[in-house]
C-alpha cells in the first residue's frame, strides 16, 4: 500500500522572519520621512542649500525608486537571502557614512548610495514571507504588516524631530541616521541566523540594459527639477527633461524587443499593453508626488516660516498623521468594498476641500502662530489622502492578470517612490520660490495650487480604472509603502 507523503512541517523560527522584515521596512519608512526635519539643521552645520535639502531628501526616493524592480530581479536570480543580507549591511554602512559625511555634497552622494541599498532590500521582503509562510497564516502576517508600516510612517518626522532637538553628544542631525545602525547590526545578526538558505535561479537573466535605462531616464527628469529653479531654467533643463520622456519610451521598446527576441525583460511587457494599468502608473505618481511634496512643503513652512524647532515640527505633522489614519480605516474597512472606484475619486474631493480649507486658514494667520491654526484643514487634506492609500494599489492590480501580480506590484511601488522624488524637487522648488523672498505663506499657497491640479489630473484618470479591486487574497502590500508618507 502506497504512503501518502505528509506535509513538511513549518519552519520553526519563521515570525522571527517577520519580525526581521518588518524592522528592515520601518528602517526605510524612517529614511524617507526622517530627514524632513532636518532641514535648519543642515543648513546651519553644513551649509546646506535649498538645492542641497531637496536632494538630500529627494535623492534616496530617486535611486530607490529607480533600482526596485531591478533588486527584485536579483532576487530571484541569486536568492532572496543572499539579496536581504547584501542589501540590509548596505543600507546600515550607508547610513553609517551619511551620519559621518563632512559637506553637503558628500551627504548626498551617501544617501543616493543609501537608496540604492535599499532597492536591493526591500523587494526580498514579502519574497521571504511567502516562502516561509502558507494559507492563513500568511494572510495574518499580510495584516500586521499595512498598520505597523503605517506607524512607521507617522513616527519618522517625530522621532526625526525629537533626535535632532535632544542632540545628545552634539551629534545634532546625524543621529537621524546612526539610529539605523544599531537597528541594522541587530536585524543583520537575525537575519544571518535564522532566515533559512535557499537558492535563486540562476536560468534568471537580468536585464541590464532595462535597468541602466531606467536610471538614466529618472536621473534626467529629477536633475533638471531640482536645479531648474535655482539656475534660472537655462535650455540644458528643458532638453533633460525631453530627454528623459525620450528615455522612458526607449524603455518600453527595448523591454518589447527584448521578449520578442526570447529573452526575459525587466518588467513583463503585457503590462505595458494594458491602458488601465498604465494610466493607473500615471495616478500614482500624480497622487504620491502630490502628496510627498506637501508633507514636505507642511515641515519646512513649520520649520523656516513659523520657527519651530525640529521637535515641535514633527509633532507638527501629527493631525496629518491622524487624518491620514482615519481615512485609510474608513476605505479600507468600509467604503472600497461598498462603493468601489468611487472611493478614488471622494479622496481627492476630499483633499481639494481640505486644501481650500488651508488655503483660508493661512490667510487668517494673526501674530501668534500655533499648529492649531492650520490643523483642521491638515486633517481634511489626511483623512482624503487616506481613502485613496488604502485602495489605490487594488484598483490598479485589478487590471492585470494573475501572474503579472509580482511584476505589476514592483512597477508600481517603484513609480510611487520616483514619483515621491520628483514631488521633493517641485514642491521644494515651489516653495523655496517664495520662501527666499520672506514670504512663506505664499509660498504654501502656491504648492497648494500645485497640489490641486495634480489632484484635478488624479481624478480624471480614476475613471479609467477598474470598478472594483482585486479580491483580498490577490490584494497584498506593496513591497515598498509610500515613501515619506504618513500611511
């Protein structure tokens, strides 16, 4: 008589792979939204430039962005172990140069390397859990994940703040980035421990040139942004932004071309035939661009218009935070099973009233200014942010098939996080615009009006979007949440 085989057992030290996952993309949450309020200090210990803040902050989101799908590609050609481990002693050692980095220049160079190590983290992640996890069990550790990312988000500028205002040993802003790297030593210690091996597939060929395309398409669109309004404009901007949407278009023949020749591409190229799913690319970026640049521009009108200290700044974002919260528990709990796509376009509704809101309270500012002035209408612009977070990715997945998830959800997150960049440098120029002439209320005005053509332009593409999401089962995390937002 024949022996049914019986089930392997689960591995035995798997949570602590959670629990591994979960430092290493808080780790990053932190690193995105952390630097916000670094801005003063900056300025004052390095001489940091309007300029020099934008890319300090914009730059990690840019080689992020650009290096994510890539770093899920090596992955799953060299092992997702060996690629979390290489990637997780990266980001720690970069944050370890960043706290030591003696000029503004360095500075960068050091968190453009930083976002590069993150790209090679971050994608390994949800890749390991659902190796080590199965049936309900991984359902349960898909929902632990959204609110303790969430957390991450909302504690970034406020332990930012507190970091900096503390200053303990003098070390000021740079321990915005030492405190990675205990975090990461530890994490690694685990994680070299426990995190069983498993080999990648080495018949996995890796697109180079798609990536190199990649890097240089984004490079060009967020260098001009972030220089332009300094220089003036010069011709050099506008031909690198036109070479930029030259590189982009490049990249989805050259991906064409290369499944046509029998070769794997970077991205599976049915998504790129796919009209809702590449307008859906469109809205996210309109969307977190919109929303990152706002957070930023909140930080430095606290900051450099109202002179809070870094503390009292990242507390600041606080009724973002909590209207961000609200939000995303009403559309995800509520409104995007019962009304579906229509939760996409209330959201944006719902940050233009907010907006408008803000827009009066800031004209009504009298002498003494306190955080409470402006908070109603933060809140409003938090809770209508919140309902589109929590939706947006399943209406988007929702138009591709079922084995172009992993391909769709890496496009996606790595859009989100270069749309972030490029919200950096306009709304930083936006603001600083304004901001250098003394009039720092103006400037938030103009980055609301910003702001609220981007949402005009979100709107209108919702309506191309699937009417429903994906079910719960296909509606997983991103593998990197929105970066520098309050989720």
């Amino acid at each position: 008589m024949a022996t049914v085989p019986t089930a392997q057992p689960p591995y035995r030290w798997r949570w602590l792979i959670l629990v591994v996952m979960l430092v290493a993309e808080i780790m990053d949450l932190l690193d995105a939204s952390i630097v916000n309020v670094a801005g003063p200090a900056l300025e004052k210990s390095l001489g940091a430039t309007s300029v020099g803040l934008q890319w300090v902050i914009g730059g990690y989101a840019l080689t992020l962005g650009a290096g994510l799908v890539l770093g899920g590609r090596l992955g799953d050609r060299y092992g997702r172990r060996r690629m979390f481990l290489t990637g997780l002693a990266s980001f720690t050692a970069a944050s370890l140069l960043c706290a030591t980095a003696p000029d503004i220049g360095t500075l960068i160079a050091f968190r453009l390397v930083q976002g590069l190590a993150g790209a090679m983290l971050l994608p390994q992640g949800l890749g390991l859990l659902r190796e080590n996890f199965t049936g309900a069990e991984l359902t349960k550790v898909f929902g632990i994940f959204g609110p303790v990312l969430g957390l991450g988000g909302i504690v970034g500028p406020v332990l930012g703040g507190g970091l900096i205002q503390s200053d303990f040993f003098g070390l000021g802003w740079r321990l915005v980035f030492l405190v990675n790297v205990p975090i990461g030593l530890m994490a690694l210690a685990v994680a070299a421990k426990f995190v069983p091996r498993k080999p990648g597939d080495r018949a996995v060929v890796v697109d180079s040139v798609g990536a190199a395309l990649v890097a240089l398409s984004c490079a060009l669109l967020v260098l001009p942004l972030n220089q332009g309004q300094d220089a003036g404009w010069p011709l050099w901007t506008w031909l690198c932004m036109a070479a930029s949407a030259a590189g982009f278009a490049l990249f989805a023949v050259q991906q064409r071309r290369t499944t046509a020749q029998g070769r794997e591409p970077l991205v599976t190229t049915g998504l790129l035939r796919k009209p809702a799913f590449t307008v859906g690319l469109g809205g996210i970026a309109l969307f977190f661009g919109g929303l990152i640049g706002v957070q930023l521009v909140l930080t430095l009108f606290l900051q450099i218009g109202q002179h809070f200290t870094a503390g009292d700044a990242g507390l600041g974002n606080l009724p973002l935070a909590v209207g961000t919260a609200i939000g995303g528990a009403v559309s995800g709990a509520v409104l995007a099973d019962r009304i579906g796509r229509a939760v996409l376009q209330i959201g944006p509704l719902v940050q233009l009233g907010g907006a408008a809101l803000l827009w009066y309270e800031l004209d009504s500012l009298g002498g003494a200014f306190s955080i409470w002035d402006i908070a109603p209408g933060v809140v409003v612009c938090g809770v209508g942010a919140g309902l589109v977070i929590a939706a947006l990715f399943s209406f988007i997945l929702a138009a591709v098939d079922d084995d172009e998830i992993g391909s769709a959800s890496g496009v996606l997150s790595a859009v989100q996080s270069i749309g972030g960049s490029v919200g950096v440098a306009v709304f930083g120029s936006v603001f600083f615009s304004r901001a250098k002439e003394g009039d720092f209320t103006a400037g938030f005005h103009h980055a609301l009006l910003v702001q609220g053509c981007l949402l005009v332009a979100f709107l209108a593409i919702t309506f191309m979007l699937p009417k429903k999401g994906r079910p719960d089962e296909f509606a997983e995390p991103a593998d990197n949440p929105p970066q520098g937002a309050v989720v």
